[in-house]
C-alpha cells in the first residue's frame, strides 16, 4: 500500500485495516473463534476511537513484542465496514512517530449495534492465545 497517497487527518475510504486483539479474559470467544465486542470498545485515553494499521507487517512487528506477547490479529475491509455500518465508521490516516507509519483511527464504534457489526465482519488472522487462569 502506497502510504504517501494519505496526509494526516485523511480520510482512508478503502483498502484493509489490521487491528490486534489482546489476549485478555473478554476480548475473545475461543468456542465461536471470533472477536468480542470489547475488542471494538475504545479505551478512554484514545478519545473515542481504535487504533489500527494499513499495513499487516507494521503490527507483525508490534505483535512480536513481548508486550503484545500472545495478541491475535484480525483485518476489516473498509469498504465493506463503511456499507455495513451505513457510512457511521471514518478511518482516519493518523501516522505516529517511529514505527507507525501506517496506524488509522477508526472513529464512530459508539455503541453495541456498530461493535458487534464489526466483530461480525472481523476476519480473524490469527487468534490470540488463550489467557492463563
């Protein structure tokens, strides 16, 4: 993917976006193999959004991380999201520093209906390992 074709602050209208999932007890339905709603839930700190790259190989490298040590990893068309939400998704071509050259924000999972959506149309990479009991 082209990353020069974006400014900060761009809207990104297609193409995938790469998001981890954390292997934390909620994040992740190991009987069903899919994501749970929290994996789309913002966290305070992010302002109402999720962070997520364009490019695979950027979060392969966080991922291998020992503070990533057991995430998973899912992808989302943006079209597709854009559609299915009926346009209430925006990502956000939001590059930070060293490293990051290809992270987004998705803006607009403000609630259960849109999360679940996009659990729905999540395509799990590869799973998270299983969190210790």
């Amino acid at each position: 993917m082209d990353l020069s074709a974006y400014e900060p602050g761009q809207e990104v209208t297609r193409g995938t976006v790469y998001r981890r999932i954390p292997n934390w007890e909620g994040f992740f339905d190991y009987e069903e193999d899919v994501p749970d709603l929290a994996v789309f839930t913002p966290r305070p700190q992010d302002q109402g959004a999720l962070s997520a790259h364009l490019d695979q190989n950027e979060v392969l490298k966080a991922l291998a991380s020992p503070r990533h040590a057991g995430f998973g990893l899912l992808r989302l068309d943006i079209e597709t999201m854009k559609r299915e939400t009926a346009g209430r998704i925006r990502v956000e071509f939001d590059p930070r520093g060293l490293g990051s050259r290809s992270h987004v924000r998705i803006h607009g999972c403000t609630d259960d209906e849109i999360r679940a959506l996009l659990a729905n149309l999540a395509e799990v990479v590869h799973p998270p390992e299983q969190p210790s009991k």
